[in-house]
C-alpha cells in the first residue's frame, strides 16, 4: 500500500528515538511491499526556537495530509518559564485538537522479564493486558480558565456527544478483546462523572450488549491498578483521571520507555507517540529506550493503515529483543544498549519474523 506518515521528532530524545522509528518504517516497508512517504516537520520548543510557533502552519499542514502522525516528544528546560506567552505542550494540545484525535488509547502489556523490575510484586503483573481509553480533547483541560479575585477557576465540561464517540470506541476495541469495560468517574461527587455514568451504561446497554460493563470510582481505581491490575480489560476515563491513572500504570511495564499511544479521531487518522516527554536529563547522550515509539509505530500501522499483521510483527521484534536482553540503561545498569542498537535489534527480529512468515 502507498501511505504519507508525518514524522514530527520534537525536542530532547525525540530526535533519537524518531530516527529509529523513521528506519523501522523503511524495514516494514521493504519487507512487506509498502510505499511510505516519510515527512518530516517541526512542533513544540524546536519550532518556537526556528520560528516563534510551537505548531508552524507547514507542520499542521503535512499532519493534515498524512495517513497518520508519529510524534516524539515536546519540551524541556529551555522553554519551561510558566509564564511564557509559547510553550511547547501548546504545539502538541493544539495539534490534537486540529486533528480532532479523541480518544487516546494507551496499551500496558508487562513483559515478564522487565516486570521483575517493577516494584509491583511479579505474581500481581501474571497476565496483564489493560488498554485504557482517555476521552482527551475535553474536560478541565479544555475548559475555560479564568481568574476571580483571589480564586481559580478551570471549568471541566463534557457534553453527551463527547462521551458517546468515546464510549462507542471504547467498546468497539472491548468487544474485539476480552470483552469487559470498566468505565472510572468520580459519580458521587461530579454532575460531570454523573453524565458519563449515565452515557455510557446507555451506549452499553443498547449497542454493546455483549461486552460487561462495570464503574468504578476514580480514588478506588488508583489502588485497584496496583493491587489487582490482571482484572481489567479496557479502561475508559475521562481527561484529567486518564491522565493520572495511565502514568500510574506505567510502573506496571516497569519504565515509561516502553509504553507507546494512539489518539484516535473519527476517520481513522491518528496521531502516535510514546507516553514519556522528552527525557532533557538523558538527551543526547544516544542512551534513550526506543521501544515506546517502536511500539507507536506498531498502532499506527493497526489503527490508521490498517496493517495488522505488520503490526503485529513490530509488537513481536520488541518482545523477542526483551526476551533476549537487549535492554536500554533505564531497564538494566549493567550491560545496557544504546538507542540505536536496540532500534536494530528490533529491525533485525522483524526480518527475521518476516522471512518466517513468508516461508
Ligand atoms: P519524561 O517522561 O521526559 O522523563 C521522566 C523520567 O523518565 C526521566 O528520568 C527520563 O530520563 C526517563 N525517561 C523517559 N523516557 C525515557 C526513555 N524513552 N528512555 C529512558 N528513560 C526515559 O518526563 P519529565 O521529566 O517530567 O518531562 C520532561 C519534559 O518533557 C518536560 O518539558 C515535559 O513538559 C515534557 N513532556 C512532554 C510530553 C510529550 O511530549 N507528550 C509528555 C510528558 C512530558
């Protein structure tokens, strides 16, 4: 298949960990009969340093065209003044909603090895496999901010529409999994999470009736995750609760290098990055994990291409390359790779799965 992928490397170790993603494209690409057109274009505190704006109109121009986006990361100290008129992360919230991308999801799959690593005891991370669904261009952060007197005011909105895509596309990837969805609010105390509680039992109930849908409090989750992470499926949220309950489930896979997200819009575009930021302490030093990306361009593959078994191939080189040991300095001190040797190590397992495919 012919495919435009904007490729958007940002600040810190985007650059390094987007070179291994660009010849990761190339490998898949080669291997199984593709034509990827790789564009590349500037967000975040590159963009504002090369021109003034953390999303110049040329970059939202080539995300407009291309088949999907994979992102890097944005940010880091140079740019970090809170009172700042341009930010980085302006270039990424604009981005997201430009593209309309709401739904984010963000799979947690522990690999056995790594997850000794975890300070989550091993037997609790026996057969975890929960992919969350952050509703994620509305709520607090997009609501109207303001200042009264000496108060504070950011305003958390949802409207029934809102929740409904979300939901239906929660549910979807529910009914083509293990079939459970457990939807998190804060419905004792917030009308919004009372609108979502009764959206979503909706949706269920008229068009999924075959996948089991339970809720459950925000606070209660936060612990359930660490204590009985294997319970759970798909996880749909809101906004602000996506946000904090997904990096707490990082601890889960053992390091943010190695969980990648899709956020999803209507028509099938995406926009891909791993969960971590831009890393400043470790940048430039060539000692990054790639395997969140590698892992981004795996769902961009599923999600926006529709390339499932290349896909698959990519999540299959990652796992092969951890069962082996090739560990990057934040799973292992001693003995660790650098970013580029785990980035072939990966393309060298993907040939390998590729040739025994076609065998
Ligand atoms: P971070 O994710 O960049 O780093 C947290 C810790 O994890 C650091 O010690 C870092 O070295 C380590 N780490 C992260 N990714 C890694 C990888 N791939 N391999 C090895 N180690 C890795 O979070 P932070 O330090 O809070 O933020 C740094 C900057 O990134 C800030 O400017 C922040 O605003 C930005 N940020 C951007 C995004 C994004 O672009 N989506 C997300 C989060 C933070």
């Amino acid at each position: 298949m012919k495919a435009t992928i904007a490729l958007l490397p940002g600040d810190g170790i985007g650059p390094e960990v987007c070179a291994e993603a660009r010849k990761l494209l190339v490998a898949v690409a080669t291997r199984f009969g593709h034509q990827f057109e790789i564009s590349e274009g500037l967000i975040g505190g590159c963009a504002i340093d090369a021109c003034g704006d953390p999303l110049p109109a040329e970059t939202l121009a080539r995300c407009r065209e291309a088949d999907g986006v994979l992102l890097g990361a944005v940010g880091g100290p140079r740019w970090s003044d809170p009172n700042a008129k341009v930010r980085p992360e302006q270039g990424l919230l604009r981005l997201r909603a430009a593209l309309g991308v709401y739904a984010n999801l963000r799979p947690v799959v522990p690999h056995p090895e790594v997850a000794r690593q975890s300070p989550i005891k091993s037997k609790l991370l026996r057969n975890v496999d929960v992919l969350f669904v952050r509703e994620l261009t509305g709520g607090s952060y997009f609501g109207a901010k303001r200042r009264e007197g000496d108060a504070a005011i950011d305003e958390c909105r949802y409207t029934v529409g809102e929740i409904e895509r979300v939901t239906r596309q929660a549910a979807r990837l529910a009914r083509q999994r293990r079939g459970k969805l457990t939807h998190v609010d804060k419905a004792n105390v917030l009308e919004t999470s009372r609108l979502w509680r009764a959206t979503v039992s909706r949706i269920l109930r008229d068009e999924f009736p075959e996948v089991t849908l339970e809720h459950v409090l925000v606070d209660a989750m936060a612990m359930y995750l660490l204590t009985r992470p294997a319970s759970f499926d798909v996880i749909l949220t809101e906004n602000l609760f996506g946000d904090i309950l997904t990096d707490e489930s990082a601890v889960l896979a053992g390091s943010m290098g190695l969980l990648p997200s899709a956020s999803l819009g209507e028509d099938g575009r995406g926009l891909y990055e791993p969960i971590h930021g831009s890393a400043p302490d470790i940048a430039g030093r060539g000692i990054a994990n790639p395997y969140a990306t590698l892992l981004s361009v795996a769902m961009l593959l599923r999600h926006s291409l529709k390339l499932e078994a290349e896909a698959r191939a990519i999540e299959r080189a990652v796992r092969q390359a951890l069962d082996d040991g090739v560990w990057t300095a934040d799973l292992r001190r001693r003995g660790a790779v650098c970013t580029r040797d785990a980035g072939d190590a990966v393309l060298a397992r993907l040939t390998a799965t590729a040739e025994a495919a076609a065998a």
